[in-house]
C-alpha cells in the first residue's frame, strides 16, 4: 500500500494589514487589550482585488514550486475553506487558474479544523492507490463575515491561505490520525443562514436570505479547546506507536496564544517546540495550520524527518489532530 510523503508547503501574500491600534479607531478596544487576551497583534485583510481562489490558487502555486511538481502532474486537488467564492465550490476554480488539467477538484468544509480533515481525507486516496500527487489547500477570507462592530470577534480574524503537496512514496508520513466532532455544541460557533420568507405563489412560500456575520460562545469554545485538543492529539500519537515525548513540533489551529499555552503545557511540549504566528495572522480558520507550516519550513525551523503534532478545533464543533513528518 503507497503511503504518504508531504514533499512541499506555500501560502498567500496579503499586502493589506490591520493592527489592533488601527482597529481601535472603529471599536471600542486597544491593541494591550487585545495582545493580552489573545496574542494578536494584527491580521490580513483580503482586498475588493482578491477573491478566496486567487488566494489558495497562490498558495498552491507556491507549494508545487517547492515540491517541484508541475501543475499537470496533479491528480486531487481539495480546497479546505468555510468561505467560498461559489456556494457550489472553488476548487474548480483553483484548478483551472493553476492549469492542473488532470486535477479532480473538491471543496471541502469543516470551519477551523478543515485543514487537517482535508489532509486526512486527502491522505486516503493516495494510500488506496487511486492518486500520486494531491495539493491540500486551507483558505478563508473571514472578512466577509466578520461584524467589525463586535469587538468580541472582529479582534480575532483574519484572511489567509496555505497549501501543501502529499506524495505517493513508499514510506508513509502520515503516521497517525484522529477526527472528531459533536453536533451538540454547534451552537457555540456560528456563520449561520439567515432566512427570509417570500411567497412564491398561492400557499407556496419560499426562504430567501443571507448569511449572517460570525457569532461565538467564546468562554465555551476555550473550554471545549484546552480540553478536547490535548486529548485527541494524544490518541492519534498513540495510533502512530508515539509518545508525547516524540514531538517535535506542536502546530495548533491558530486560533489563540492561551489555547495554545494550555495545549502545550498539558502535553508537556516546551514554548520553543510551538508555532505560533498569530500575532502577525489572526485566526485565518482553515488557512492558520498550513501558513504555520510554510513559514516555519521556509525559515529552517521545521526539518527533513521532524514529527509535527497538528491540530485542528472549531466550528461544528469539530476538532481532529493529524501526526505528520516532513519529508
């Protein structure tokens, strides 16, 4: 059976960045405020130019760059994401921009943890023989649907897009996994539909409406964090014959500098074994893991034969962890 060989990362530039203090002058709250409570000190913001394909486009582009594997040679393309270009999906749209021709496409939605659900997912096709070469994209452009007058949320986003490229290879990389989720806590993290009726003729009504900006239950999403993460990274450890000891590099969903102190101080990973970039990005949802890496392998942190203990936590509530090695 093939196994799985992560041979490349990438992300997207954003130009456009929106510090605390620049914040401050359209809610009521400053960057110590801010920076204290999670860690943030400013975040991406999408342009009207930029759309979520151009951004994951760029960010898979720059991935295949590095694992030099040419746009025509990829068979699977799946785009993590929450915030879509086209409700019906945009990884066709990234497939066309990229002229990966040969390319199956596919959007796939799990809010904060859909990175790491995306690999997972990914990761079967190749092992199962059908696909050697797959680019993994995670990309949101929260913006949209950020209420910039809530000063509960708005601190928190921002806009952003990574990538990698997985590899048939005859030893697999993914050495462990765990996916999780809990419908009954849904209602902690919302992005939800807002409908309106309308008659459409006679008794017959239809819904017609939008989507409404972010909602969280912040205090319930922190508790549900530094208890299920810890917890679902050490059962896929134990599905990859690891211990904590083993990790090399702790990468959580990006979500805030708090969770990821507790997360770490729990499995006993030292500060400088963590990457965090949340500072310079926000929560960019899907996006933060696969930025996290990208910087982290471009700036010679992450290294051939490192264990990276990732993880993903958010909307649903879904949460999932994905025991990877660099090749």
């Amino acid at each position: 059976m093939p196994g799985v060989s992560l041979v490349g990362s990438g992300s997207a530039c954003l130009t456009a960045q929106l510090t605390n203090d620049a914040l401050s002058q359209r809610v009521d709250t400053s960057d110590d405020w801010i920076a204290t409570r999670t860690g943030i000190r400013q975040r991406h913001i999408a342009t009207p130019q930029d759309s979520l394909a151009s951004l994951a486009t760029e960010a898979a582009r720059n991935a295949l760059a590095m694992a030099e594997v040419s746009a025509t040679e990829v068979d699977l393309i799946v785009l993590a994401t929450s915030t879509p270009d086209d409700l019906f999906g945009t990884a066709c749209q990234v497939q066309q921009a990229l002229g990966a021709t040969r390319a199956v496409a596919f959007d796939l939605t799990a809010a904060c943890s859909g990175f790491v659900f995306a690999l997972v997912t990914a990761a079967q096709y190749i092992r199962t023989g059908v696909f050697k070469n797959v680019v993994v994209i995670g990309a949101d452009v929260l913006s949209r649907w950020t209420d910039w007058d809530d000063r509960t949320t708005c601190v928190l986003f921002g806009d952003g897009a990574g990538a990698v490229v997985l590899r048939a290879a005859e030893r697999d990389r993914l050495l462990g996994f765990e996916l999780c989720s809990d419908g009954s806590l849904n209602h902690c993290l919302n992005l939800a539909y807002q409908p309106e009726s309308e008659v459409l003729v006679g008794d017959i009504t239809v819904q017609k409406g939008t989507f409404a900006p972010i909602t969280m239950n912040g205090r319930e999403v922190y508790k549900f964090a530094v208890s299920r993460v810890p917890e679902v990274i050490e059962k896929a450890l134990f599905r990859a014959n690891l211990t904590n000891a083993d990790i090399d590099w702790l990468v959580l969903h990006q979500a805030n500098q708090r969770i990821l102190d507790a997360v770490a101080d729990r499995l006993g990973v030292p500060a400088e074994r963590v990457v965090s970039n949340m500072a310079r990005h926000g929560n960019t949802s899907a996006a933060s893991i696969p930025i996290a890496i990208d910087e982290a392998v471009r700036a010679g942190k992450i290294k051939a034969g490192d264990v990276m203990a990732t993880a993903g936590f958010g909307a649903g509530l879904t949460w999932g962890s994905a025991i990877v090695q660099w090749a």
